[in-house]
C-alpha cells in the first residue's frame, strides 16, 4: 500500500470525523440552548489539520498551492507543517504515487 493511499484514507477517515462532530454539536446545542461545550475548539483542530494534510496530499500529487485553495491573507496555512507531513509520505523525495 503506497503512502499516498494512507493518506488518502487519513483524510477520508477525518472527514467522517468532522461531519460527525459536527452533527453532535447541533444536537448538544439543541439540548443546551447554544452553548458549544467545547465541540467549536475540537473542530478548529480537526479542520486545522484536515487542511493541511489536504494541502500535503494534493502538492504530492503535482498540484499547486495556488491551484488546492484560494490565497488567505488572514489564515495562511502553516508551509512548514505541510512540508512535514509531504516529508512523511515520501520516500527519498520522490511521491510514492509517482514512482
């Protein structure tokens, strides 16, 4: 299995994360008149890290920044995790999806 297809997988497996939290943060709202209890820190992580594992993914398979998401000046993604995360996947600088 090649480490691309992990982390394809990682990111299927946080989406349904994500969605799921969601929809308990809806229903924690519903029953506690619109308090977050702590549901709104846990998805700014989730998707804090879906994005850049999006980012790291998608650069592995030839794309450009520019091309994966529209430039944010007030949030830009961190390059230096995004770069960890490629690091991770690769082997000898070479994407494993590529070879």
């Amino acid at each position: 299995m090649s480490n691309l297809f992990i982390l394809k997988k990682y990111l299927k497996e946080q989406a349904k994360l994500i969605r799921a939290t969601k929809k308990e943060l809806k229903s924690y709202q519903k029953e506690h008149g619109g308090c977050d209890g702590g549901y709104y820190g846990t998805l700014r992580k989730l998707s804090r890290d879906y994005r850049h594992h999006h980012i790291a993914y998608s650069m592995l398979k030839g794309k450009c920044y520019e091309s994966i998401e529209r430039p944010n000046t007030k949030i830009a993604p961190d390059m230096a995790l995004i770069q960890e995360i490629r690091d991770a996947h690769t082997e000898k600088n070479v994407c494993i999806g590529q070879e």
